[in-house]
C-alpha cells in the first residue's frame, strides 16, 4: 500500500521540541506509534494527527522523488551534462529526454539546422536523428509539418528531472 507524504514543517525547532518534551515526559511507558504522531503534530501547532491530516490534504501533495531513476539516469551523462549513450532501457529514455528539453530555449523556434547542432551539442554519441525523433515522438518537442522547425513544447516536467540536471550539471575545474 502507498503511503501520502505529509511534509512537516517546523517554524521554531526550539519551541518544538521543548513542547514534544514535555508530552513526553508526562507519558508513563513508551508511547504507541500513533502516540508519537499524535504529540508530533501537537508539538507543531496542530489538535491532533488527524487535524494535521486535513491540513495537510489542503495542501498540494509533494511529488517523492525516484532517486534511483535519477541514479541510473545519470550514469548516461559525462561530467559536462553531454548525454555519452543513449540508454538501452526504455524506462530511462524519457528523463534523458527531458534532460535535453530542459536546455532548449522556451517559445523559441529552431530550424532543422540549429536543432541539429543543438542535439549533437547535448549529446556526444551522433545520432541527433534519433533524440530528435524520440523528442517529437515523447510529445516534448513540436515539428512543423515539413520538418524544417522545431519547438519546445511548454509543460510541467517531472519532478526527477531538477534532481537529475543538478546532478549532471557542468563540473567547475
């Protein structure tokens, strides 16, 4: 069974942890889990676990983050954030892709020409055509029904690709 996050956060530590102190030390034996939930949320301003719950459901959930994909993904870029090899696994080609639709300037058009240099820029293996075509393919790039324009296309990314570019990002020195 998945689990909701439910980040918490802490204005004041010190006030914290004074206030789950003193709960604690006015419980006789070793509180339940749901105890130690309970005096959490109390000592973060909240009735109980369940009051920190529903505020918790106004809020937008946090995406968890696949750190392992980022891992793996990473592994396919050299130490200047150059795609070296086009991953053999289906699951790893999409965050390489966004990877490359990240350094594509937003609402600016690329000829057939400068999308070339582009990719073989951002990849050093020389196969632009397929990157290319897997880009338009994934839905992450528009092409012009002659082929001879490309544009980013504009929408939410997931949230392993900031992990993923701050991890391949150009190493100074």
């Amino acid at each position: 069974m998945s689990r909701q996050i439910q980040p918490l956060t802490i204005p004041d530590l010190s006030a914290f942890a004074k206030t789950l102190r003193t709960q604690l030390a006015a419980v006789d034996d070793t509180p339940s889990h749901v105890e130690i939930l309970t005096m959490l949320a109390r000592a973060a301003g909240f009735r109980n676990y369940q009051h920190f719950k529903a505020a918790s459901a106004e809020r937008p959930p946090v995406e968890a983050l696949d750190l392992a994909l980022v891992e793996k993904v990473s592994r396919h870029f050299d130490g200047q954030g150059v795609l070296m090899r086009w991953p053999s696994r289906n699951s790893l080609q999409p965050l390489c892709l966004w990877a490359l639709w990240a350094r594509m300037v937003p609402r600016r058009e690329y000829a057939d020409r400068e999308n070339t240099e582009l990719l073989n820029g951002l990849a050093s293996f020389g196969d632009h055509a397929l990157l290319r075509r897997a880009l338009v393919e994934m839905g992450y790039v528009a092409r012009t029904r002659d082929g001879r324009t490309y544009r980013r296309i504009e929408q939410k990314p997931p949230a392993e690709l900031s992990a993923l570019l701050r991890r391949i990002a150009p190493t100074q020195g």
